[in-house]
C-alpha cells in the first residue's frame, strides 16, 4: 500500500511536470495541432504508467524488470526537459525584465521576435535531448572520488591515517546489476581501504532475483573488513534474508551493535544501526543507537554508520565522533538537488559540529530515474587523522 500510494504522489508530480512543458515547450516547438494532441497523449498516458508502478509485484517477471525500465527512463527524459524548458523561461523572463526596465520603450526588433519566437523553442527542443544524454550516461560512468581527511582528536595515534571508504546507495535492481557492481569493487579496492563500509539501500528487489549480482561484494578487500547496515529499501527488499546472505560473503552487518576496529596499538568502536523504517516493518526494531552504545567506554572514538543522515545532535551527545550516512543521493537529478537540503539539513558531504562530524555521501547508483543530473556518483574515501 505505502508503495501504490508513493507511484501515485510519483505520477502525480509526472503529470504536473508534463502540463508545464507541454503549455511552455510543446505548444511552442510542435507546430500543427494534430502532433500536440499526440505529444499530449503521451505524456498523460507515460505520468498514468508511473502511478501504476506500485501495482506491479516485484516478483512479477520480466514484467516486473521491464515496467521499471521503461517508466523510469521516461522520467529521466522528462525531468532533463522540464530542466531544459526552465532554461528557455528564464531567458524569456530576461528578456522581458529587460524591456520593462529599459528607460524608453525599445523599437520594434524583428530579429529578437524571431529569436524568442523560433529559436528559444528549438534550444529547446535541443537541449533537452541533450540534458537527457547527459544526465543518463552520467548514472552509468564511474564513480567520483572522494577524498577528505577528518580530525577525530580522541582516535589513538596508532590509527593516525586510517582510512574509511563508503559504499551508499547502489540500488541493485531493475537497471543497475553485476557488471555495474563489479565496476564499483575494483574502485573501491584500487583506494586500499582500511575500513569498508556499505551505509544502506543496497538493493531493491530479492536474494532470488538480485543475489548473484550482489555476490560480486565478495571481492571487497579492507584490511579491517568490510561492514553492513540496512537501509529503508533493504528492508521492502527482504532484510533478513539480505543480512543473511551478505553475511556469507564475508561482510558483517551491524544491526544495532558495535565491533573494535584496530588491534593492541590502538582501536576505535565502529557503532551501526538499523534503519528509522526497520521499526515499522515486520515487528522490527529499526534504529536503536542505545543499544549500540550500551556499555560502551566513553574515553574511545566511535564512528556510527546509519543510513539516514538525521539525528546527527543525538549522535554526538552520545560519544560518536564521525556518523557516516547517505539516502538523500544529493538531491540526485535537479531540480530535487536544489530541494533535498529543505528535507535534511545534512544532505551531502561533510559537515563540524564543535569536534564532532557528519559526513552523507551522494550514492554510488541511482533511484527511480538513470539519470544523474548536478550531483554526481560518489565513492567517499575518508581518512581519519589525530
């Protein structure tokens, strides 16, 4: 129910985005009425193909791989036009600013006119087909590094220098499986981790469907392994299974605990929680950082993994020094990467309170649409100093 009502609200924002460049772009680049009745079919029948996504079961076949495809491709294509027509507008409304303030009313220029008329229109029509390229090849090339180094004053100085690098975000699923997978191994390897760490939303589909792409995480090398903590589509994925089954690929999955990282020289806690959503499916707990942090000697420098980069101030009341997160993929594609930091205050990159930091990757995949668009593909490499 929570996802049919999620592909409404999905296929509604579709629909209005579809008027505003059907009446702004369309009604200007398409000239005879006849291919604006057929435009306007297909845009209302592709914002219709979105509202039902949520009724497509994810067992359901290759329907349940090609229906995802197709309607997400479509909202690439048509978020990169909407970017491209609000382009055109703006350089509209300059033009029109700058008639309204001239001192005299300009003549009569018949070359603007045209310009505005014609050519604004098929900028358009251009850009947005290049927008759309762009953005699509964008979610498929590598990942950018990221290399930051975090001052951790209570982090032993034999682990001066270790280092952390972050898996967020993958979304194996309908568009994204081994290959694309394997790809982000071999450049999170060729980084030497120390410490490797997959904060969340791995997967979107089951072990059944999706577990022999997944199995590439096998080849993840960090000197001091490689660890887990779910997400909130790990767990419509099927959390306990997924646990399970990366668990016998030789990662550890922090549900709520806590390991030591380092040896007799110096270590430091590596705390992980469960995600917000874990509590209100199948009678989970979801996040308890009391838990993790039961018992815990306060003197010793904590970093906590969590998948959402919320409640950052509870952290840090409780002795972490570093939380690690991701979920908000940058915003992802604009215009939501001009939005998400109305929802998350801590919605990419690092960020200092006081001694304490948060740092929230943009994600190694995508969601919903393939398409990348003002923020892109991240591996985040950090590596802790005294």
């Amino acid at each position: 129910m929570r996802m049919v009502s999620f592909s409404l609200l999905i296929g509604g924002g579709a629909l209005l985005i579809s008027l505003y460049i059907y009446f702004r772009g369309v009604w200007q680049v398409v000239p005879s009425r006849r291919g604006r009745i057929v435009v306007a079919i297909v845009l209302a029948a592709m914002a219709a193909l979105l509202m039902l996504r949520g009724s497509i079961p994810k067992d359901g076949g290759w329907i349940a791989v090609a229906y995802p495809r197709v309607s997400y491709t479509w909202m690439a294509i048509l978020l990169c036009t909407f970017v491209a027509v609000l382009l055109g507008d703006l350089v509209r409304l300059g033009a029109f600013a700058y008639r309204r303030l001239s001192p005299a009313p300009p003549a009569v220029d018949v070359a603007r006119r045209h310009f505005v008329a014609h050519t604004i229109p098929r900028g358009i029509a251009i850009g947005s087909g290049l927008l759309s390229g762009y953005g699509i090849a964008r979610a498929f090339d590598d990942a950018t590094i990221t290399e930051l180094a975090v001052k951790i004053p209570r982090l032993p100085s034999a682990l001066d220098g270790v280092s952390i690098v972050q898996l967020t975000d993958v979304h194996v699923g309908p568009f994204i499986r081994r290959r694309y997978l394997d790809r982000l191994v071999e450049q999170a390897n060729a980084l030497d981790p120390d410490v490797l760490v997959i904060t969340g939303d791995l997967v979107d589909g089951s072990v059944a469907e999706l577990g022999s792409s997944v199995a590439g995480l096998a080849a993840l090398n960090a000197r001091y392994g490689t660890y887990f903590v779910t997400g909130n589509h790990d767990y419509s994925s099927g959390d306990l299974e997924w646990c399970a089954f990366l668990e016998s690929l030789g990662i550890t999955v922090l549900r709520n605990r806590r390991v030591s990282i380092g040896d007799a020289g110096g270590s430091f806690d590596l705390v992980g929680v469960d995600d917000w959503s874990g509590g209100r499916r199948r009678g989970g707990t979801g996040y308890d950082l009391d838990a993790a942090m039961k018992d815990r000697d306060p003197e010793r420098a904590a970093v906590l993994l969590a998948h959402q980069p919320t409640n950052f101030s509870v952290a840090a009341a409780a002795g972490v020094d570093l939380q690690i997160s991701g979920h908000t993929h940058g915003g992802q594609i604009f215009p939501m990467t001009a939005m998400v930091g109305l929802a998350y205050p801590y919605s990419r990159g690092l960020y200092q309170a006081g001694d304490r930091h948060i740092f929230v990757g943009r994600g190694c995949g995508f969601w919903g649409p393939p398409a990348r668009l003002g923020s892109t593909r991240e591996i985040a490499k950090l590596v802790l100093t005294v």
